[in-house]
C-alpha cells in the first residue's frame, strides 16, 4: 500500500511538469505527514518500478549541462494516477498522508471526482469527531464518579478538545473547498 500512496504522490507531480528524482524526493518529503525524509535508496528504485511498468519515462535534460534526466509522464501513467485517486482510501494510520496526496493530484483529477474525494473526507472526518465527542461524554460522565482520576480524565478531555478542533478545521477547510470548486463549476 506504501508504494502506491508514493505512486499516487509522483504521477501526481508529474501530471503538472516534468521533475528530476530529486525533486520528486522533495516533493515526497514534503507531503508526507509528519515529515520524512526520503533515502535515494528507496526513491530511486520505486522511479525505476514506475519506468518498467511505463508509468513515467526518462528524458534528457536540455538545460542541465551535467545531462541530468528528468520524469516524464506516459499515457499508461497518467491512466494509473486516475485509477488510484478513485481509489477509496482505507481507515487505517496511512488514511491522513492519503487524502493529503490526493489533495495534491486534485488538478489532474475532473469536479466530480474532486467533490467525491471531499465526500469521502468529509465521512470520515464527521465519524472521527463524533467518535470523540462520544469518548468525551464518557469521560465526562467519569469525572463525576468520586473515584475518578480526575488529572487524568482531565487531560484526557484536553486531547480530546484538540482532536475536536481539528476535525472542526478540516470540515470547514472541505466547506471552503466546496465553494471553490462551485464557483468553478460555474465557469
């Protein structure tokens, strides 16, 4: 699954202009969350998987005077990058990096699958916060217990005020994006 999260990411990149591998490892380092760094060891060998399965080509560098090569999206390429960003995305520890590399293939992609990628968000960010609003009125419930640990379910409620707040940032951000694409769609 890693592979293809990176494949979405780099057919991606390349769906906007042609990169040299080390740019398409900055680009990789950049979108992962949280931020990794990216080995030649391991970028230069999924480019090389990408180039035997005729996803990406290599081109000479006409500007570089030290005949650097840079990626080239195919036809065959660009048909993947489609197939994965319709690809519904697991509830798993990858799903946030996920939606982020689709996020950033969103202009390779039609309005109507743009707004189905944001449904999907918007589902799963809805399930994630009312799971902790229901954790937080469990703990709620707890502190009231004369036993309770109450530092404990304290900070716990803490955490979950942040987890609350973020899943409150990405639902506006998606609303925000739901304008955005509204007013293109009107274009």
């Amino acid at each position: 699954m890693e592979a293809d999260m990176y494949e979405l990411l780099i057919l991606g990149a390349l769906m906007s202009r042609n990169m040299s591998g080390y740019k398409l490892r900055k680009v990789l380092e950049s979108s992962l969350v949280p931020r990794r760094e990216i080995s030649n060891g391991s970028m230069y060998p999924l480019l090389a998987k990408l180039e035997d399965k005729g996803y990406i080509e290599f081109l000479a560098d006409n500007t570089d005077s030290r005949n650097k090569k840079v990626a080239q999206i195919t036809a065959a390429g660009k048909d993947r990058f489609l197939d994965l960003m319709a690809q519904p995305i697991a509830d798993d520890a990858k799903r946030e990096s996920l939606y982020r590399f689709k996020f950033r293939g969103m202009p390779g992609v039609d309005v109507a699958q743009q707004t189905l990628i944001l449904d999907d968000y918007e589902r799963q960010t809805q399930q994630d916060r009312n799971i902790y609003e229901g954790v937080r009125s469990h703990l709620q419930h707890t502190l009231k217990e004369p036993t309770a640990n109450k530092p404990y379910l304290n900070w716990s409620m803490r955490n979950l005020a942040l987890s609350i707040a973020l899943c409150d940032t990405k639902l506006t951000w998606i609303k925000d994006c739901r304008k955005v694409l509204a007013q293109k769609d009107g274009d």
